[in-house]
C-alpha cells in the first residue's frame, strides 16, 4: 500500500496493489497517475 507521507513534485506514474487517498491526491495533484494493479 502506498501511503501519502512526503511531498511529490515531478509527476511519476505508480503502480500499487492499493493506495491510501492522501497519496493518491497527491500523485494525481502533482500531474501523475495512480494505477491499481
């Protein structure tokens, strides 16, 4: 599970089983994506 501690600045693309919603916002705030897998 990704967790959302920490800042993110380039967009990155993660691929994750499951992601908390803070890291998710903040992948997807920093132009990225988050994928399920």
């Amino acid at each position: 599970k990704v967790l959302g501690e920490g800042e993110l600045s380039i967009p990155l693309t993660v691929r994750a089983k499951k992601f908390s919603r803070s890291a998710r916002e903040k992948i997807l705030a920093a132009g990225g994506q988050a994928e399920e897998v």
